[in-house]
C-alpha cells in the first residue's frame, strides 16, 4: 500500500494543475455550506447569549432591530432618543432597575458608551487595571480597544469630532483613561465606556466655563463691564474635564429632558416584566422589548437566506460532481496507454485500480483540508463582519 501511495503522489507531482483545479472546485462546493452554516451558528450562538442576558429594552418607537442592536452590540444607528425622565420612571416603579444607555458617538472609532454602574454588574464587568469611571471625563476600556490603541490608566483618549469645520459643534473631549476591562469575549471588549455626564459633555448639552478672573485673551472677550465680562460662546468650552473645573460642569437642559439612546430594564420578576412591558406599550410612544424575542425573528430572516444558500450549494455540488467525474473519467481514457505499460510489467489490474483510488482520495483530502480551512477564516472573520454590518 505504501508503493501505491508513493506512486499516486508522483503522479500527482507530475501533473499538478490538473490536480490541484480538481482539488481547489471540490473545496469551493464543500466550502461553502460548511461556512455558512459555521458562520450561522456562531451568529445564533453570540446573539442569543447576549439577549438571554438582557431581560427589557425600552425605547422610542421605531425600528426594533435597530433598538435592540444599538443596546446590545452599541451600533451606530440613528435611533430616536428617549428622555432620562422615562429611566427615572421606570426605576421610580419599583418593579425593576433603569439601567440608562447614550450610544451616540465614538472614540477613536470605538463606541463610546455612556451609562451607570448597574450595567457593569449586569454584564458582570470588572476593571482588570485601575477603576471603574468614578468621575466625569473619565473612561474604561474594553480590553480589546485597550490592546489596539495600547493604552492604559493615566493615559488620554479623544472622542471623535463629528463635525470638524463647524465651529458650532463641541470640539473633541479629551477624556483620561481610568482603566482596563477584563476581556469578555463580547462586544464590551471594542467599546470604552464613561458615564453619562461626560456622554452628554461630547454631545454638547453640558460643559464648563473658563474661570475669567484668571486673566482671558483680549480676542475673546466681546463686552467688558466693570461687573461681568462676556466672552465668545466659540471659545468657552472645555475639550477636558479636570478636579479644577468639573465643578462649573452644567447641563444645557432639565435633566428629565436629556436624551438617551435606550434603557436596559432588569426586572424584579417576570410579573413586574409583564407590567412595565404592558404600561409603556399601550402609550404608543415609546416601546419596551424582549431582547430574545427580536433576536429570534432576525434569525428567522437569517435562517431563511441561509436555505436559499444551501440549495445553491446543493445544486453547486451535485455539478462538482458530475465535472468531477467527467474529468477523471477522460482522465483515465487519455491514460489508457500507461496502464496498459503497468499491466505488461506485471503490475495486477487491482492496483491499478488502488493507485487510481488513491489519487482520487488525495485529490478529496486536499479539496476537504482547504474547506476546512476557509470554514474556519469564515467563522473568525466573516461572523465579526456581520456584527459591524448589521
């Protein structure tokens, strides 16, 4: 047996480009059902386990997905805000904790994430270097985005300007990293988290004045009283929040009225889950979900293109087959002359058919490593692909 794998291996050598085209459509027909349905089951696996850990989502009406998505995975979606007076409602029932989210911009390109302590005990966050944010202008990393942009405690990060030439837009903050999430394997690891007094810093709906008794630049100031001095709204903004001036820090709005991006509900129960479900519901202004629920109908969707794949992928692979025949079939004709020459040597017509066979299996174990190859790249890669799109 092992002269005729040696013997199929050199014919193999001989001819490679044959071999190897054989190998590389026989891989394609096999690669594609076993990465879709590699790719599939770790989206249902990731999905489902983040939503079986949300118990309520409330938010605007609108899309769902869209809700659910910004709440559980920080998409950047242009999802109608709720005012922080619907939080303190519901954390005034008593039927469960408010735990408030304000996902509107990034740093750095990561999302930066605005909420309270709560959501660090509900998603059982820890800081692995330094602290939690305990202060405004403070941020914790994930550990993924602690390792890409290599920072750490007592370094700074940046949010990201949304509008670069309109001076009317709050500049960039700059915020000083407090610490490093352990890694979770979740979408916590790409996001940096502060709390909402800073959110809503980058936003523009709070900030600081300079202390004018220190001495301000003439070109700033655009009236000058014995009593007051009024300076320019252009230049009066802080870009860092510091222990010297946190305190001038003030919000632009009542604070009922400040907006969020969505609120995580943790019930008591499932009693109080049906209640607060049922109360915000029937206002029809603003929705409450379960997180499982919607995850569900968006594997349905999911689910359904992935039939329509494997159908193609059955068609793609019964005409492999066919092809694959036909060349090995005409293979074996255009070879006629050299097992004849290995018959007259005295080579029995058994192994002539073992050596065929082993050529074949050869040709097979290569076409099936590659597709397991390209399943795995398509599970690590393509999975973290869909995250972002969706």
């Amino acid at each position: 047996m092992n002269g005729v794998f040696r013997l199929a291996v050199r014919r193999l050598q001989h001819d490679p480009w044959q071999a190897l085209i054989l190998a590389v459509c026989i891989a394609v027909a096999l690669a594609l059902p076993l990465t879709t349905g590699s790719v599939v089951d770790r989206y249902q696996a990731e999905l489902t386990t983040r939503a079986d850990a949300t118990p309520l989502i409330a938010g605007a009406i609108g899309n769902r997905f869209d809700l659910t998505l910004a709440c559980l995975y920080f998409h950047q979606r242009e999802v109608e805000t709720v005012p922080a007076s619907l939080a303190d409602e519901i954390q005034a029932s008593g039927l469960g904790v408010a735990i408030p989210l304000h996902v509107r911009f990034t740093a750095r390109g990561y999302p930066l994430v605005g909420t309270v302590p709560e959501y660090y005990e509900l998603r059982g966050l820890r800081a692995a270097v330094g602290s939690l944010p305990l202060e405004a202008g403070e941020v914790v990393l994930g550990s993924g985005v602690a390792v890409e942009l290599d920072l750490g405690p007592g370094d700074h990060l940046f949010s990201d300007q949304v509008e670069l030439y309109d001076i009317s837009v709050p500049p960039s903050l700059k915020m000083r990293v407090c610490g490093v999430l352990a890694p979770t394997g979740g979408p916590d690891d790409g996001a940096v988290f502060v709390d909402l007094v800073t959110a809503w810093v980058v936003e523009g709906i709070a900030h600081g004045h300079d202390d004018v008794t220190q001495g301000v630049d003439p070109a700033q100031i655009l009236a000058q009283t014995d009593e007051a001095i009024v300076l320019s709204g252009a230049f009066i903004e802080y870009n860092e929040i510091t222990p010297d001036n946190a305190g001038s820090i003030h919000l632009h709005a009542d604070r009922p009225e400040l907006p969020l991006s969505g609120i995580i509900v943790n019930p008591l129960d499932q009693k109080s889950a049906t209640i607060l479900a049922s109360r915000l519901n029937a206002r029809r202004v603003h929705q409450m979900l379960v997180p499982r629920a919607v995850v569900d109908d968006l594997l349905a969707v999911v689910f359904r293109i992935k039939r329509l794949v494997d159908v193609l992928a059955l068609l793609l692979g019964a005409s492999t087959i066919l092809l694959s025949i036909l060349v090995i079939v005409l293979s074996l004709r255009a070879r006629t002359r050299e097992i004849e020459t290995l018959h007259r040597i005295g080579c029995p017509r058994f192994a002539v058919v073992r050596l065929c066979t082993a050529e074949i299996g050869l040709v097979i174990l290569t076409a099936c490593a590659g597709a397991a190859a390209v399943a795995w790249v398509g599970r690590t890669l393509l999975a973290e692909f869909l995250f972002r799109i969706l």
